[in-house]
C-alpha cells in the first residue's frame, strides 16, 4: 500500500498491531452479521445471501459500506440487463473465491432496476450497467467510490484488481490486511527471534506474480500462521534455502531448519489448503481441535475411528431411520405437496437404495403401500403402522448410528451430512442402474427438502440452487455432478461458520490427498476440476460395491416375538409341505428365549413339529442323537399334558431319526475314504458309544483297565503261592 512504512519494518509493526486488528476484526465480522441479517436468505434480483454477496439496499447501504473497517467491491446491475445477466455468475465465483477475505475486503452488489434502489444508484452517478465502484475502508457517507472502467470479465482480473486497489490503498488501509509486499533475509531473521514457535510460511515467486499475495489473504482468518512472500530477486534467501521452483512454499523455523512444503501442484489453491491443514493452525475465533474432544462422557456415544475413504451403510440406513421416523413424524398429517415429495423421496429410495435385502424389502413394502393410497392426505400415524410392519426378511433397522458422519461432538454433522451421503448414493445408484429419468433422484430430493427438512434457511438455500439449474439437468451423469457442485458450493457458504466441526473444517470435496487426479491447473494457473475424474470418482466412491457394512445396527432382524406371529400367521400344512427348520433358529426359541417368551410360548400351545428337520452330515465333534433331541424338546416338559398324537409322532420320528442316524453311519464308513489322521477304529469306536457320552465311554474303559491289573494281580500272587507250597513237600 502506499502508506505502508518499508519492507524491514512491516513485520514487527504487524505484530505491535495484532490485538487491535483483533478488535477490529470483530467489528467487521458483526457488520458482515448484521448484511446477513438484512438479506435474510431472501433472493433479490440476480444474487442472494447465500452467494455471499452483500445485498444493498436503501435500508442498510449506509451501515454496510461506510466507515467501516474493510473496503469493499461494488456492483450496480439491472435484472434485465443481459450483459449484467451473463456476468453475475462470474461475480458469484468470485465472492465465493476470495471469502477468506472477507475482513479486507468484500462484494456487495444493488439492483438499479428495482425502483426502490433508485435513489442509491443515483446517489452514486450510475447511468450504466454493469458498474463497479471500489470503496476504500472507513469512507466518509459522501463518498461515491472509484470508478472502475474496462474491468475484466474473469475471476482471476478481478482478484487482482483487488489486491492492486489493497496495495495502493491510501491511509488509514484495512486494519485486518497483512502486509503484502515483498520481505528480505533480514526481516525474517528479526522475525523468528521474537516469533513464539508461529508457523512462518514463505512463498517464493517471480516479481509479477500474485501467488504469494492471494496465499496471504486466504489465510487471513487463520492464527498460528505467518505468510510472506519471497521474491526471485532476493537472493540470499533463495541461496540460504536452494530455492529452483519459483514458485514454491517453504516452512521456514531456523535458517538451518525448513521445509519445503508438500503439495500436488505448485499453485494458490494448493498452498492454501496445505497451509490451513497445518497442525495447531486454526480458524480465528475456533477452538484448536484437541484430542479431548473426541472422550465423551457418560452420556454421549463414544467416538469410534473410521475409514475417511470410505461411505458406511451404518450412516445409509440412519439417516432413512431419522428422516422416517423422527423428521416426517412432525407432520401429523402428510397431504398436498408434502404427500407428492413423500411418494417421490420413498420411491427413489425402493428403486435405488443400495441396502441389505431385508431393508430393501421393507421400503419396497411400504412404497407399494403409498402407492394404494388414493387419497389426497394421508396420517402419520397410518405411514408408521406401514412402516413397522415387520416380517422375517423386511424390516427398517430402528436405530442411529453415526460413522463417516459422526461429529467430535453430539451438536456436528450427523443427520445432514448422512443426507448429503445418502442422496449422493442414490445419483450415482440410479446411473449404475441407467435410469430413464435423470432429474428423478433430484427432484425427489428437492421436493423432500423443501416440504420436510427440518433446518429451513437450509432447504431456502438448496431451493434457490435449484432454482438456479437443476431443470437443465438432462443426464444421468449432470445429475451427480450437479448435486456434487451444490454440495461444494455448500461447503464454501459454511466454512468458518459455528457449525463447522473444528476436526472436519468444510472443504471442496474430494480434496486432492483424497483424488489427485480430480484436480488441474488452467493455463493461467487458476485450478480447475477435470469432472471426468470427478465422474469417476464418485462412481467409485458412491458404489454399492464400495460401501462398508461396519457397525450395522444389530437389530436388522426383527424381535423374536414379531417373527413367531409372523410364523404362526403361515398354515400349519404349509410349514410341513416345505419347511426345512434350521438348529439355530430352534434353540434360540426354546432354550435362548427371555423368560417371558418362554412363558408365552407356554401358554399359546403349539403343536411340535419335526418334520422337515435335515439329518445333519458326520462330523467328528457331533454330540450322540439323544442328547440332541432332549436338547429341543426339554421345554415341553413343563406342560405334564397327557401323551396326544402328535407327541407319539415326536417319539417315533426320533426313534427313526436314531435308526437313520446309524445306518448312515454304517454306509458312510464304507463309502468314504478314510481321511488323514483317522482311522477304522475310531468310527467304530463312535458307533459303540451311541447312547453314551464321552464320559461314561471313559469310565468304562478305566473300570476295564482296573479290573485287568486286580486280575493279573491275583494270577500272580496265586501263583508264588503254589511255588511255595511245591518247595515246602519237596523238603524231607
């Protein structure tokens, strides 16, 4: 800036200056709260809040724009003018681009057209659109700007017509603007002796690049860090460091101790998102991130670690849960529009929802019963009765369990990043699946935002995007991109904002550690996504094939008292014609059940069946047959009912199932080869013991073997004893 006092003397009188650029830091953030406030999220002419345009009016012109502490970008337009039409997009790239600069320097933009800003734009001398006028800070109420001619058209003229209007500002500047010329050895040498162990990142360049500038502003709202820019020319650092790429970034603590720092590409973007990932650096006004964070206390869930590379059918299937039963359940009754978004949102969900088949079955269920209903309102009630309705292979898991979505604490992420992810899943499901509607997915989601999303200046903003493009849409492939684009543009709109999770500050997604590849450079070196790798990525990330089913809700399976009523609901001859009754699912009913189950089961009789139950193959570890049946049929014993047909048939189908079991035996030992480490003996040793356990086989082979030695025993003492008897008669 002209103002600004020498190069060796711009570090320290920033530092001296540090508590009170604090100070006005947040009067400006107020004053930017208080245009936010003005706006209310309501679209005027070509711009809303959310494009992060200050919107002026007569009502706050004056408060926005004069006396404050950042200089400001002005544009007069008029809605119908077309020239003003094909620019505004550039001037929302722009705002959005340089939104880290927001306490230097910001856009604003006035709709001459309307006729209540009429009196402003003529305050201001404006006969043409579009007109930009630049505000230097703390303006005096009578000033009309500096008037901008043959401005450029693209976002990169423009930032750099804003740094040159920042470097040339006259005194007093923006107190919040570091300084952006050129630094020496000896500046930085004074500076790492009184630096406190501060991140001092240095930007090498060549004289008429901007690179290093912008890198200093994007990381303006950021503390622990120090930027400053390095010229080709100042040849003692480049020596000291042996500096070759101009430009590049160098982590500087010692004149012995630095870094290069490591990125995908040498340009702005990249060094800006290194730099603000750096440890201990954080957002100004944040709390640093720390690992206590993540201990919950007693109430709370704990953290549990995931894989960031991946999306969790756990996140999927809570966030259907919550939006199901928690979200649609304020509405008591569901007609007009909101039945219409209700019918769309559970219909892309049974076409396109990569679940388990027991979920799947359960939103096919109740999808066909939305669709029977011929009336022009419907009760929640009734919607949850259908939703509940369970069976053995379709039920909706009742549960909310974060994992890709878990925030550091309760009050981040959670249900509004599993919708993202859930909707993301279902473009990318309706491609694989080549959908014959490409806007079906995103305007069931519009619909659903609009009618049932519970943040509301949220489903405002998502309203105005769409608005915006989403009926130009006209390909599977625009529709996951759009929705992609919409997300980042989200991303950028609350980034820095007290929702933001400390530990998962709001980036443009994929960042380049996650999809090198996505990532390129204009010709200019502006970055540039190449949405052919964006494409494929999310194809890859979003497929069915790639979700991880780690930390499923355990109750996918419905309580056992819903299955049994769903069982007995089947005829009895049914089950006999065709049913194959597994162990597992035996045991757990009669001998794994609560007690109150167990006493149901007692007082609802049941006739038992055994038909249908598969002879199991041989295996070496089978216990004998009769230990098996009791093991099933113990829990009849309580009943002390008179002996009926049915349980003469249990008797005689164990009976055959022992003879069965025998024979099968017998004609497998001679059919089969022995396998390794078996031998004849030992199958015929398993056939001795049937009807004995292992302990009783033990008992009886001990006894055996006692009984031997006492008969030897015996043998042998009779024996000496007789030899005795011979010696004594021999004797005369």
């Amino acid at each position: 800036m002209a103002a600004r006092a020498s190069p060796a003397t711009s570090l320290s009188r920033w530092r001296m200056c540090g508590t009170a650029a604090v100070r006005v830091r947040l009067v400006c953030a107020v004053l930017c709260v208080m245009c936010v406030l003005c706006s209310g999220g309501v679209r005027a002419g070509l711009y809303s809040e959310s494009d992060q345009v200050a919107i002026l009016s007569p009502d706050n012109v004056d408060a926005v724009l004069f006396n404050s502490p950042s200089a400001a970008l002005l544009e007069f337009y008029a809605s119908w003018c077309g020239h003003c039409v094909a620019f505004s997009p550039v001037w929302k790239k722009l705002a959005l681009d340089i939104k880290e600069w927001k306490l230097a320097v910001y856009l604003a933009a006035i709709d001459c057209a309307d006729e209540s800003n009429r009196a402003v734009c003529v305050r201001f001398g404006i006969t043409g659109y579009p007109s930009l006028r630049f505000l230097p800070a703390f303006s005096s109420n009578d000033s009309t700007g500096e008037d901008l001619r043959g401005f450029s058209r693209d976002v990169a003229g423009l930032r750099h017509l804003i740094i040159d209007k920042l470097e040339s500002h006259k005194h007093p500047g923006p107190p919040a603007c570091p300084p952006l010329e050129k630094t020496s050895a000896r500046e930085i040498d004074s500076y790492v002796e009184n630096s406190r162990g501060q991140n001092l990142a240095l930007v090498f360049e060549e004289d008429d690049s901007y690179v290093g500038r912008e890198v200093i502003l994007d990381l303006l709202q950021y503390e622990n860090i120090t930027v400053r820019r390095v010229l080709r020319s100042e040849e003692e650092l480049v020596s000291r460091l042996s500096v070759t790429d101009f430009p590049s970034v160098y982590l500087y603590k010692t004149h012995t101790n630095f870094t290069r720092l490591p990125v995908l590409k040498e340009a702005r973007a990249f060094y800006s998102y290194a730099l603000q990932r750096l440890p201990g650096v954080v957002r100004e006004g944040k709390p640093r991130p720390e690992v206590s964070d993540f201990i919950r206390n007693e109430t709370e869930e704990q953290w549990r670690p995931f894989n960031k590379t991946r999306v969790y059918m756990s996140d999927l299937e809570s966030a259907l849960h919550y939006s199901l039963r928690v979200e649609l359940a304020s509405h008591l009754v569901i007609s007009g529009e909101a039945l219409i978004a209700l019918r769309g949102y559970v219909s892309v969900l049974d076409k396109y929802f990569p679940g388990r088949p027991p979920v799947k079955n359960a939103l096919k269920a109740v999808n066909d019963w939305l669709q029977k209903q011929k009336v022009t309102s419907i009760n929640y009630s009734d919607f949850r009765e259908a939703l509940d309705t369970t069976s053995a292979d379709s039920y909706l898991p009742k549960a909310v369990r974060w994992m890709g979505c878990q925030g550091s604490k309760q009050h981040y992420r959670g249900y509004p990043c599993a919708m993202w992810t859930l909707f993301h899943t279902l473009t990318v499901q309706a491609l694989e699946t080549e959908s014959k509607d490409p806007q079906e997915v995103l305007q069931a989601m519009r619909r659903y935002v609009s009618s049932f999303f519970g943040c509301r200046p949220c489903a405002v903003h998502f309203k105005n995007m769409a608005q915006e493009s989403m009926d130009n849409v006209n390909s599977l492939r625009a529709a996951v991109l759009w929705l992609w684009s919409r997300h980042n543009r989200v991303n950028a709109r609350l980034a820095g904002e007290l929702s933001e999770d400390p530990h998962f500050p709001k980036v443009q997604w994929p960042p380049p550690d996650l999809c090198p590849a996505c990532h390129s450079l204009k010709p200019g070196g502006e970055h540039t996504w190449l949405q052919d790798e964006v494409l494929a990525f999310l194809r890859n990330y979003y497929s069915a094939q790639h979700l991880l089913h780690d930390f499923l809700s355990d109750d996918i399976a419905p309580p056992l008292t819903e299955r049994r009523k769903a069982r007995e609901a089947v005829p009895v001859q049914e089950q006999e014609a065709g049913g194959e009754v597994e162990e597992e699912e035996m045991v757990e009913e009669v001998d794994g059940a609560p007690q109150d189950e167990k006493s149901a089961s007692e007082a609802l009789p049941r006739k038992p069946s055994i038909v249908g139950l598969r002879l199991r193959q041989f295996r070496e570890d089978i216990v004998d047959l009769d230990s098996f049946i009791v093991q099933h049929y113990k829990a009849k014993a309580p009943l002390k009912r008179q002996d009926t047909e049915d349980e003469q048939h249990v008797r005689r189908t164990k009976r055959d199932l022992a003879a069965q079991e025998v024979e099968g035996l017998a004609l497998e030992m001679e059919a089969e080869p022995e396998p390794y480490g078996h031998s004849r003996s030992t199958r015929w040793m398993f056939v001795l013991s049937v009807g004995f356990s292992r302990l009783d086989v033990s008992l009886c082979v001990t006894l055996y073997l006692l009984s031997t030695l006492c008969i030897v025993a015996m043998c042998l003492y009779f024996r000496v004893k007789r030899r005795q008897r011979r010696t004594k008669v021999a004797l005369p």
